[in-house]
C-alpha cells in the first residue's frame, strides 16, 4: 500500500534539502516549486493570465516570467498575492493531483507532497496520511534567508509573514526534523525516520558527501 506524506516548513528552513534525502532514499517527490514554474513557463496559459491580470511588463523579452519582478511585487502587498494565488493554485493542485495518481498506478511506497505552503493552502491536507515539517527558529530562519536571497532584514520578514509562522505547522506535524543545527544532525534525524519505516534505505542518504 502506497504511503503518502505531506513535506513542508518554511522558506529557508531547509525543506529542499530533506526532500531531496528522501529523493535518494527511494520515495517519489512531488515538488510543488517545480510544479509551480512549470505551470507559468513560457507559452503557458498560466504565464498569459498572469500578464493579463498584472500587465506585459512581468514577461521578460525572451518570453518567460519576470520572477524577480512579480515576487517584488506581491510580496509586500498581499492583496496582489491573493490575485496571483487565484491563477496559480488551481494549475498547482492539478497537476499534484495527476502526479499523485500516476504513483499511485506504479504501486511505489512512498510518496512525498513538498510544498512549502502545505498548510496555507488547505487542499494538500486531504492528499495526505502523515506530514513532515522541517523547522527553525523563526530568527535562524530570517538570516538564512537574507544570506541566500541577499534581502534586507525587513524583505526577509515581508516574505516569512507570507507562511504560517513555523511554530504553528510543528503543533500539526506527525514529524517535526529541526533544522536549528549542523546539516549532519539534520541528516541523522532524516536516517533515524527512515530506518522506523519500510518507505526507503538511509544507506545512499549516509553515503552522500556532506559540504
């Protein structure tokens, strides 16, 4: 019987990097980042509603999204994410859907859902049978994600206020990894989860070289 989990956190929490130990631990990862820039890439419909809704300057002149632009944007004025989501989420929750349904016909173990807004957007719950949050500290968290994205201290907030704060989804996880340490304390915790399921081997998650 095929198990599904739900994968989320924070941005800048480290979520991409356990999903992608789960990746090499045999479970099939349904990324919703992924999902979500094929959905909007050149020549699609979402890419066209987009720059119906906001306007021809969000596509760039080779014909792809202006991402940078567009997050500027919607990211300090909520409003204009609730217009963005409107186009997007539908695109995302049906392809996730297809996906999860193509798995499900190859009989594999283990399926992981990543969405950093799993909670936010409700739908994903349902999709679900456990859910696996990666967490920090909202502070270790901000820094994270001023170093990566290099954004002043007060973009890094407009944007983590965009998420439930971490707290919240860790008091609705079935498993909570923290982030908080070294990248090998959060590799053991990942291998420790694996080895108390029948869903993939830790051994290729041990083996992997650590920066």
């Amino acid at each position: 019987m095929t198990e599904v989990w739900g994968l989320t956190g924070g941005i800048a929490t480290g979520k991409s990097t356990v999903s992608h130990w789960l990746s090499l631990a045999g479970l099939k990862i349904i990324d919703a980042d992924v999902i979500a820039r094929q959905v909007v890439a050149p020549g699609t419909p979402g890419l066209q509603q987009i720059c119906t809704t906001f306007g021809e300057n969000f596509r760039q002149a080779d014909g792809g999204l202006d991402r940078k632009k567009l997050g500027q944007l919607v990211f300090s004025r909520p409003e204009e994410l609730r217009r963005l989501e409107a186009i997007t989420t539908p695109l995302i929750q049906a392809e996730i859907q297809r996906q999860l349904a193509l798995y499900r016909t190859q009989n594999v173990t283990g399926i992981v859902i990543d969405a950093p807004t799993f909670y936010e957007v409700g739908y994903l719950v349902d999709l679900v049978d456990h859910v696996m949050v990666v967490a920090t500290s909202a502070a270790t968290q901000r820094q994270r994600l001023m170093v990566r994205n290099g954004l002043s201290e007060a973009a890094a907030q407009a944007r983590m206020d965009q998420q439930w704060p971490i707290a919240r989804k860790v008091a609705l996880a079935d498993v909570v990894i923290d982030n908080a340490g070294t990248i090998a304390q959060t590799r053991q915790q990942v291998v420790e989860w694996l080895d108390t399921t029948n869903l993939g081997s830790s051994a290729a998650v041990l083996a992997e070289k650590l920066d």
